[in-house]
C-alpha cells in the first residue's frame, strides 16, 4: 500500500500520540485515522509510526482498515506506486486483494494466506479488490511495514505470496470452552514458523478468540512486542485497546494474558529491537535523506515509463496509471530511532 497520511488525531487522543500513554503498566499506541491509496483511499487507523514510538523491532508501520462493505463496482484501488528499503506484509481477515508488481508477480490474497514484497533497492506494485461477482462482500485486514536492516536495503527485489500459513490451538485461560487459534504468517511462534522470507529476528501472528475468552501467551524475553487490537473488547493483561491501537509489551516480558470479550482477532507483532537509525519518507526508507530523495527523483522521473529497466520498473496495470510522490519537506529529513528519545 501507499502511505497518504494527512488527517490530524482527535485531540482526545493527542497526548497519548505524543507521548505514549501507559494504563496499568501497558504503553498505549493509540491509532489515527489517515487515508490510503491516493484519490479513491481507503480510511486507515495506523498506530506505527507513532510520535513517540517508531518500531516495534523492525516493524515500522502498522495500519489497520475495515470492516468494510464493498459495493459492487469498489474497494481497494491503489495504484503502482514505489517502495524501497522495507518489507510489505499484507494480511486479511476477511476479503481479497490481487497484487501486481515490476518483478512480474500476480497474487490474490485471502485470509489465512500472506503477501510479502521485499523491496530492497525499489521496486512498484499496485493492489486492487478483485472485481469477480464471487469476491467476499467485506474487506478487513492490516498493512504492515517491516524495516529491512542496512546491509540489505539494497538487495533485488523479491516477491512471496503464501496461501495458508501455519497454525496451532491455544489452550483458553478463561472463558468458554474452545481453543485460541494462533496463525503464525511471519517468523516462529509456539513451534510453528511460517515459509514468509524475514532479515530480522521478529514474529507475527493472528490471535482468533472463540467468544468471550483470554490466552496467557508465552513471549520470547529477547523480544519487544505489540498487541494489535483488530475487533472490540481486545485486552492486554486486563487493559482495554481501542480498535486500532497497540499495547506495547517491552523486551524481558516473558508472559501475557490476552483476551477478547466477545470474541474477535488481535495481532501480536514482535522482534529483537532495532537499534539502527532509518529515514522514512512516503513508501521509501532509507539510512540517509539523500537516499530518500534520490528513490522520489527516480520515480517521479520514470514512473509514466513502460521499461523495465528503470530502477523500479513498470506494473501490468491501471493503464498505466501510477501514483505521483509527495513534495519533499523544506527542512533535511533526519534519521531516528526505535523511540524520539532513541
């Protein structure tokens, strides 16, 4: 997806944004509503970055969109647009989304399956609703960013897309009889690892409750993680998330109980901090302002182009149509770390 946030948080939730806002022990990430996609976008609730706290290891942009209703002519509609120096994860609840890229892959996600774009050096995609009358009538699911360490944001890019992903039953703490299913669509978790490629230590995994019910999960200590609120009533160790937001667990935290009211999903995302310092600006992320800047002026040079040889090359779709970059600020883009204070 592509990154178009503009719209300001609610002011209730402005110190919580600025500053983290901690409830019983948990730092609250409280989410802010952004639009996605260009002209046709697609309201989002993006938690990471936040101004306080910019990484989760290495994830470094988690949106979450939906509950939906498509209408019958509609949905998702981004453009070929770039990316650079990050992994693209696209996980769905419900729904289905076809991926195209400059690398010749074509792949429709569904739930249970994962799409990772890995872009090293540059490459572009563009991702659609499909328009066939069998299509899911809803769609729900999150985009998510991962950082990909210096040594291989210039790597050639590479494309996986996986149809179902390991996963395993959780024994419910409380609550009505049933399991948790934990789906695992990144890293190792509880056994299980998923074939998703990732140049970090880190974790992601989808958390289904069965009605109103909580699971003590077992967390790698090495680890800092975060729960991802994907319906009402999610808890993190008896604190409420709003849809949207994040309840940061920080790295020693060998244990957590999380629960759902009335049933629901949640995502735990997780990862060895990452210590480096990166620039990130629209879709690109680099170590440098000059890196970003140099991936803005190749694309917006080359991306009415049909060749394939420029550095980002050109997506079977759209007609041709892609989405144009940002302005660059006025003032030099600095570097940060896993926190402001970082």
């Amino acid at each position: 997806m592509s990154n178009a946030e503009a719209n300001p948080i609610e002011a209730r939730l402005q110190d919580a944004y600025e500053t983290g806002q901690v409830i019983a022990g948990i730092e609250l990430l409280l989410p802010r509503e952004v639009p996605l996609g260009g002209p046709r976008s697609l309201p989002v609730l993006r938690s990471v970055p936040n101004k306080y706290r910019h990484f989760i290891g290495a994830w470094c942009f988690i949106d979450h969109y939906g509950p939906v209703d498509l209408p019958s002519d509609g949905g998702m509609d981004v453009a070929p647009h770039p990316h650079t120096g990050l992994q693209t994860v696209s996980w769905l609840f419900s729904g289905e989304v076809l991926h195209r890229d400059s690398i010749g892959s074509v792949h429709e996600v569904a739930p249970g399956g994962v799409n990772v774009m890995t872009a090293g050096q540059g490459i572009a995609h563009s991702e659609v609703s499909p328009t066939r009358s069998t299509r899911a009538p809803v769609l729900h699911g999150v985009q998510l960013w991962v950082a990909l360490p210096a040594e291989r944001r210039g790597m050639a890019p590479a494309f996986a897309g996986l149809d179902r992903c390991p996963s395993t039953q959780l024994e419910a703490s409380t609550g009505v009889d049933g399991r948790v299913e934990a789906t695992v669509f990144m890293g190792e978790y509880a056994g299980l690892r998923s074939d998703a490629p990732s140049f970090s230590p880190l974790v992601g995994v989808e958390l289904a409750f069965p009605g109103c019910s909580e699971a003590e999960l077992a967390l790698d200590p090495a680890f800092e993680h975060g729960v991802l609120a994907c319906s009402p009533g999610i808890t993190v160790d008896d604190v409420e998330l709003p849809v949207g937001a994040v309840g940061y667990l920080p790295a020693g935290t060998g244990r957590s109980v999380v629960g759902a009211a009335e049933g629901g999903r949640a995502l735990l995302l997780g990862g060895v901090p990452f210590e480096e310092e990166i620039v990130m600006f629209w879709n690109f992320v680099g170590s440098s302002h000059e890196d970003v800047a140099a991936a803005r002026t190749e694309w917006e040079a080359t991306r009415g182009s049909l060749s394939a040889d420029a550095r980002f090359g050109a997506v079977d779709s759209h007609d041709g149509r892609t989405l144009a970059a940002p302005a660059l600020p006025t003032v030099r883009l600095k570097p940060r770390g896993r926190t402001r204070n970082a």
